[in-house]
C-alpha cells in the first residue's frame, strides 16, 4: 500500500505534462491554419493556465468600430504580419510560441478580471516549467505609448523576451497592388511623353519662356516678396493725416503694395531694355526703328526717374534726382548739398578729396553745415567708443549676438538689450563673477531667480556651502560648474536661457567689479587715495617670473 502511495503523485505528474503537451500541440496544429489564432474567453484561460511548457503572446484589443480604437486598427495589420511570418519561419515549433489575438467582443470577462480600461494591450506569457521556465509566472506587458508600432519593433521586443530559442525574420506579403500601380503609371507617362514629344519639346526647348520665367523669379525675388513672408508686413498703412501710404520709409520697414509696385517698376524696366536690345534692331523701316528708340528710351527715363524718387523716400539722404520727379521747387542748393554729403559720409566713411577742399575754402557758405552735421575735420580720425559689435572672432559669441539682436528687435525687452550691449563689450568690461558674490545676492533677492552673468562664473573656496540655483551665464570655471551641480542646481548657457525666459522675467542681472584687477589699485596715487604704490623690480628672479604675475588682470 505504502508503495503505491508513492508512485501515486509521479504518475499524476507525468498525466499532466502528458496533457499539457497534447494541449499545446492541439494550439499549434490550429496555428499552423491560421495564425495568430482567434480566441475567447474559453480558450484564452486554457492557451495561458499554469503550469504551461510553452510561450503565448496574446493581444487583446477592440477592433469594432463602436468602440473607436484608432490604434487598435492600425496595428492588427501589423500583428497579423508578425504571426504569419513567425508560424511560418518555425515550422517544427522549435520556439514554442503561439500568436493569439482576443477581441473585446469574444472576451469581455477576461477584460474585467485583468482590469484592463484601455487597449490594445500586448501580453507575453513565459513558461512556468520546462528547460525555458521564467521565475514569474506574470505575464509581460509592451508599451503601446509611442503609437503604434510597425511589426519589426514588436519582433525585436519578443525576441529579447526569448533568448536562446530561435527567432523567424518578418516576412511583410509582396505588395501587388503597389507594383502593378507603379508599372501602370511609369507606361502611362512613358506614352503620354512619347506622344505628346513634338509638341511638348518645342515649348521645353523655347528660351523665350525659359528667360520669361528667370524674370518673373528675378523680379519676385528682389522686390521683397520673401521679407514680406518672413515679417508679415501689412499691405498698406495710414499716414497719419487721414491718407493711404503705399512707401515706408528706411531700409528695415516695408508694405505689400510697396512689393508690388517696386515688382512692377523692375518689370516695366526690363522690358524696355529688352525691346531696345532685341526687337529694335529686327525692324526694317528705318523711321519706324528710330521712332521707337525714341519712344521706349523716354518710357525708361521716366520709369527709371520714379524709380529714384521711389528709392528717395526709403533713403531721405540720398541726393540724386531725374526730372520729372525732382525734389521740391523751394529746395536750396545749400540743402542739396548738405545732403549729398551726408550720402557720401555714409557710403564711404569720409569725404572726397574735391568736397574737402570746396568746404574748407574761405569763400564757401558751406562750412557751417559740417559743424552742425558733427563732422570734425581736424579730428576725424579719432574712433567712437560705442560698439556696436563684437570685436572677437569667436564664433559662438556672434551667435550669441544674433540671437540677442532678434529678440530685442521683437520682445522690445530691456532685459534683451542689456544682455545684447553687455555681449558687445571688451572682456575688461565683463569681469568674472565668484559664487560668493552670488550667494550674497540671491540671498537678498530670493533663490528661485535665475542668475544671469555675461561673463565667467568662478569658485570661491572661501565659500563653505552654495545653495540651490540656476545660473546662466557664457563660460563656467571646471570648479564653479561642479559646485554649481553637487548642489542641486544648473548651470545653463545663455542661449539655454533665451528658451526658458525670452524676455528675462523672473531673472536678476550680475556683474563682477571691474576695478578689482592689480592694475587698477595703482591708478590716482596721491595722499588719502589708498592706492598701491607700483614698485617695478628688475633683479633676475623677477624677470624671470615676468607673464605670471597677479598685475597681468584676472586670468580664468
């Protein structure tokens, strides 16, 4: 009796793997029909019961269309690729997968006890006995979150779950319908082309349209018409007194019907030049020739004569004029004058030789004018101060200073501006800034602005602890970033910062003291000044050391 007792539970224990393996070859003779298969409630609990010596990757999902299940719909396609071509790269079930698809409508209950509220929902159920057996018998989950997924990227997913078995490639079925379309089209324009050929080429081959095109995209071009896309300019403005203006005035404003008529201008103008140079010429009446030289170089006088008083009102400076359109009668000779100078300072950075002399004559009524317009003859060759650019050829700073230049035109913020002067000055006028100076400033401001330094942000090792803060600034010490980030904080760039405040709000503006440098203590020396006396010593040691000394400025 004891014996078999004993033999009892083995006998039962091989009965079951018996009837787990007819039940899995039960499932996979089905697949080899169709895969994946098409389950229910039933069928699904008996396919992913345990224990289990094979692997189940079900998909429940929603496809009928009162539900709505957009994604649904576009992955089954997928999934149905993705079952065909692995049932049929593994025909001898080497893996011992099995591709199954449950339908809300055929599994309602399993939906309710797995408590799913969404679908698609992909399901990889690992063995729980057998030489591939998972330590989980809970099954894995793909992320469905990016969208839908091609069948490649789910192949990828599984074959990771299932390593050292084999994986069948994708295997998509040949699109006949796009060859066929292909081919149907390639033949159809082949003969259109074929056909039409003698008709067709003559009009491709004609330069006349070739040249009216080239001027059409010459004119579109140069008229303004891609500013006017860029800046959405209005078509036209009021003047102010009740009137339409058609002209704006400088060279960074301008209207649509201004891109129109400056289009039509360039346009009246080739055309004459290209009647004057082309048809001319082919006419056999000598007097009908003359005739129309005549006629069409008056048309391109005049047109061009509107022209520069079209190009007068952009540029108020400029002194030249054709008659009919000439400035006004009351005008004087000294204004025309004085504004051709102003033209030639302007172009040319200085004025003609013969201008020099005629100004500087002592019977000229026009010396008064240079002193007025603030042109110095005799010191002419002293250079402003004010920058209006970088002077360093680095190439990040000049990006820096268009992305600045664009966001002060636009947001019209102060805080732009400051950034933009601060980025055009010379590096003694951008001082390093220690943590210690910014940590005795958000102290008093609060620590939850952002530090914006146009300069070198440097450690202070004095500086026992540094709070939590975002910096932003152009360049961080090694030291100074590290500390920056060990105490939780950031430390950005400035092109960082013009993504997260483009118009500088909620940020506090530093900047190191300029006349800290060694060179600076010995300026002004006399008594009460408590200055540095400079003592310059020449002994060997001190040559020597020469390049390395504190009186070289601050060095980051």
């Amino acid at each position: 009796m004891r014996i078999f007792q004993s033999i009892l539970p083995l006998c039962l224990l091989f009965a079951g793997g018996f009837a787990k393996k007819d039940s899995y070859d039960e499932f996979r003779q089905l697949s080899q029909r169709s895969s994946p298969l098409k389950l229910n409630d039933a069928t699904y609990s008996s396919l992913t019961a345990a224990p289990r010596n094979h692997s189940v990757a079900v998909l429940l999902t929603a496809l009928e269309t009162r539900f709505g299940c957009q994604l649904c719909q576009e992955f089954a396609p997928e999934w149905e690729v993705l079952g065909r071509s692995w049932t049929r790269g593994d025909k001898a079930g080497e893996s011992r997968l099995i591709f199954g698809t449950l339908d809300f409508a055929d599994g309602r209950e399993t939906f309710i006890s797995l408590g799913l509220q969404t679908a698609p929902v992909l399901l990889l159920f690992n063995p729980t006995i057998g030489p591939h057996a998972a330590a989980s018998p809970e099954p894995v989950r793909y992320d469905f979150t990016a969208g839908p997924s091609a069948a490649e990227q789910v192949h990828s997913w599984i074959s990771r779950q299932l390593p050292n078995r084999p994986h069948p490639p994708v295997q998509r079925p040949f699109n006949w319908l796009r060859w066929a379309s292909t081919v149907t089209i390639v033949l159809g324009v082949g003969t259109a082309l074929a056909s039409a050929s003698a008709y067709v080429l003559p009009v491709i081959q004609n330069r006349n349209i070739w040249a009216s095109i080239s001027l059409i995209a010459i004119l579109l071009f140069i008229s303004g018409h891609m500013f006017n896309h860029i800046r959405k300019v209005p078509y036209i403005v009021g003047d102010g007194h009740g009137g339409v203006s058609y002209i704006a005035g400088g060279f960074q404003n301008q209207l649509g019907l201004e891109t129109q008529i400056v289009a039509a201008i360039y346009g009246v103008l080739s055309f004459c030049a290209i009647t004057l140079a082309v048809k001319v010429p082919r006419m056999a009446d000598a007097k009908t020739q003359q005739v129309a030289v005549v006629v069409w170089s008056v048309i391109l006088f005049l047109v061009y004569s509107f022209l520069l008083s079209v190009f007068r009102v952009k540029n108020s400076g400029y002194p030249f004029s054709l008659p009919p359109f000439i400035p006004t009668a009351g005008q004087s000779e000294h204004q025309s004058r004085s504004k051709a100078l102003k033209f030639l300072v302007g172009k040319f950075g200085c004025i003609p030789r013969h201008f020099r002399l005629r100004l500087s004559s002592p019977s000229s009524s026009f010396s008064a004018p240079v002193v007025a317009m603030g042109i110095d003859l005799d010191r002419h060759h002293v250079k402003g101060t004010h920058r209006k650019a970088p002077k360093s050829d680095n190439v990040y700073l000049k990006l820096l200073v268009k992305l600045y230049r664009f966001l002060a035109r636009r947001t019209d913020a102060a805080f732009n501006k400051v950034i933009l002067r601060r980025l055009f000055m010379s590096k003694i006028n951008r001082p390093p800034v220690s943590l210690s100076r910014i940590v005795s400033n958000i102290n008093k401001e609060g620590e939850k602005r952002t530090v914006v330094i146009v300069g070198t942000v440097t450690d202070d090792n004095r500086l026992l602890s540094f709070p939590k803060a975002t910096i932003a600034a152009l360049r961080f010490t090694a030291t100074a970033r590290a500390r920056i980030a060990a105490a939780g904080g950031e430390a950005i760039t400035l092109d960082q910062l013009a993504l997260r405040a483009p118009t500088g709000s909620n940020t506090l503006i530093l900047r190191g003291p300029k006349n800290s440098r060694e060179a600076v203590k010995h300026f002004g020396m006399g008594p009460h000044k408590h200055k540095k006396p400079f003592v310059q010593s020449k002994g060997r040691k001190f040559e020597r050391a020469r390049g390395r000394r504190r009186s070289r400025g601050f060095k980051v």
